[in-house]
C-alpha cells in the first residue's frame, strides 16, 4: 500500500465528528479507521444519560469494521474539534486499539489539523501488556 495520507484520515474524522450524539457533554469526537483494503470505516461518540452505555468515537469505529468483516487496521484518526488540545484515546479505546493493530500502527488526533499530534499505539499506549501476553 502507498504511504498513508494522514490528513485526508484526519479530515474523515472531523466530518464525523459532526454526526456525534453528545447532548451531555457537548463534546463531539469523531474517528477515521484505515482498513487494509483501503476503506475507510468512520464512527462518533454515542452518549447515554447512564454514562456507562456511553461508546467512543474510536470503539463506534473499529466495532462497526469489524461487524463488517474486519480484524485489523493500518491507522486511526480522531478528531474533537471542541477541545482546548489534542485529545488522547482514553484507556478503553487505547486498549481495544490495541488488540488488533501493532505498536507501529499510525495515530493522529488533535482539535484541527493545525494543532495535531501524531504518534502510533506504542506512543498512546506504551507499556501494552496485551502483547507480551501472546509472545
């Protein structure tokens, strides 16, 4: 595959972003998953007034690629155009993320384009204990 255009993720992702369900906290996140094939599967944050049925944009994401057939990924772009600063993956989805894409996997995210950061899931998630596990 050609080299990953990071921008164009990052942009499906700020699009996303705007289908969001955040009536609580007012704070939309969307994501953009780059699937092997070269599709692209996105996904927004789904809250729920019981917090705990809340999904994140990244785990909307991947779970939908997945029902479509899908076990792994080449990169991930997340996008909450409402944050003071790039936002992170939180645990969870830094720990979904992992499972089924390696540390050198790209990661993007950040407010705008502008003011992005990119790394990969060893620079989210750097002490994986999930993949010492399968050694």
């Amino acid at each position: 595959m050609a080299e990953i255009d990071l921008h164009m993720l990052f942009d499906r992702a700020a699009e996303a972003a705007e289908k969001a369900y955040a009536p609580y906290s007012q704070f939309p996140v969307g994501a953009a998953i780059l699937l092997p094939d070269g599709k692209i599967q996105t996904g927004f944050n789904i809250e729920n007034r019981s917090f705990g049925a809340t999904n994140c944009a990244e785990r909307t994401a991947w779970f939908s690629a997945m029902a479509a057939g899908y076990r792994t990924f080449l990169a991930i772009a997340i996008v909450a155009p409402k944050a003071d600063y790039p936002v992170p993956p939180c645990g969870i989805c830094r720990q979904v993320l992992s499972e089924f894409a390696g540390p050198d996997t790209p990661v993007v995210f950040g407010n705008s384009w502008d003011s992005k950061v990119i790394t990969d899931l060893a620079g989210v998630y750097p002490y994986d204990s999930l993949h010492e596990l399968a050694k």
